[in-house]
C-alpha cells in the first residue's frame, strides 16, 4: 500500500512521526511510544542503515 513510497529513511521517519503525534492525540504519550517502538525496531532492520 505505502511500502513503496517508504524507501528513503527520511520518509520512514517522517511516516513513523507522523503517525506517532496522531496516535498521541486520542492516547498517552508514553503508550503511543510503547506501540511505536517494535514498528521502528523493524523498519530500522528493514532498512540496512548504517545508524
């Protein structure tokens, strides 16, 4: 679906941070971060950066 526009590591963070502040709006902070850290571990596999 968007995996395909999500290549560039630029795009993944801005993707992960976007979705991050929007899924903050409706719970705490601290759970969006929960939910949020297992989907940045993969994408940041995922992505073979040198980070």
């Amino acid at each position: 679906m968007i995996a395909p526009y999500l290549t560039d590591i630029n795009r993944q963070i801005v993707a992960l941070v976007g979705s991050g502040t929007v899924l903050s709006a409706f719970v705490k902070n601290v759970g969006a971060l929960a939910m949020f850290m297992p989907i940045a571990a993969v994408a940041k596999r995922a992505s073979r950066c040198q980070c």
